[in-house]
C-alpha cells in the first residue's frame, strides 16, 4: 500500500459494531468522483447475501452505461485495527457483505466484501483494470 496513494479518509460506522477512521486505496476502475462523492463517514446500514451481490455485480458488468470500481479500505492508523477487525469478523462470521447506507450522486451502489488475505479475489471482480 506504500507505492499507492490514497484516494479517501474518513471514518465507517456501523452502529454497535464498529467505527474507525479508514484510507481508501485504488484497486481497479475509474476513481474519479470517489474522493468528492465518498462522504466523511461512510454507514453501514445492514448486510447483504453474497449471492445478491454477486448477481447484481453480473449484471452490471454486462452494462455499457455502468461502472464497476474496487477500492480497498485499510485502517488509517494502528489503533484503528482492533475497530476494522471487529468489523471484518462481524461480515466474516456472518458469510454477509456490508451495504453502504449514504451513497451520493456518482456512487449508485457500495458494499463491503471482507477479505482475509488468505482469501482468493473473487472471480465477479476479475479482470482488474487499475493498480490492481
């Protein structure tokens, strides 16, 4: 993450779960509202199946008026860990994805997919185009 630039800080809060203060870094797609239509604190409202996430995600790569971006989040400090670990673990022990609850204009759709860096990339998110 040294060599990438962050392309947000904020907090994510999720009410009696977790809340910290996180940097966003590139992954793969186009960034360019991202760092003004990301708001300061990104909610989450609730959790999501995998398999819905996966059938829209299908969906809109199949779009030629959509776009997909991937971005990681990465505690802003150590301190932030212990929080961003609950959360993980919280998504992790559930088999549940994360949905964003305050998305603005340009950013139709957010999720938070948690993965554990044994955890393979999933195939829905393939081929990356970006810093990968």
């Amino acid at each position: 993450l040294s060599r990438l630039s962050t392309i947000w800080k904020g907090f994510i809060n999720m009410q009696s779960v977790a809340k910290f203060v996180t940097k966003a870094y590139p992954v793969s797609g186009c960034f360019d509202y991202l760092s003004e239509d990301l708001p300061d604190t990104i909610h989450i409202g609730g959790r999501i199946s995998p398999k819905t996430v996966w059938d829209y995600v299908g969906k809109l790569k199949s779009s030629l008026s959509k776009e997909l971006c991937l971005i990681r989040f990465h505690p802003a400090t150590e301190e932030e860990e212990v929080a961003y670990i609950s959360l993980y673990s919280y998504f992790s022990s559930r088999g549940r994805f994360g949905v964003v609850a305050n998305n603005n204009r340009h950013v139709k759709d957010l999720y938070l997919i948690p993965l554990s860096t044994k955890d393979p990339i999933p195939s829905k998110l393939l081929p990356f185009e970006g810093p990968g």
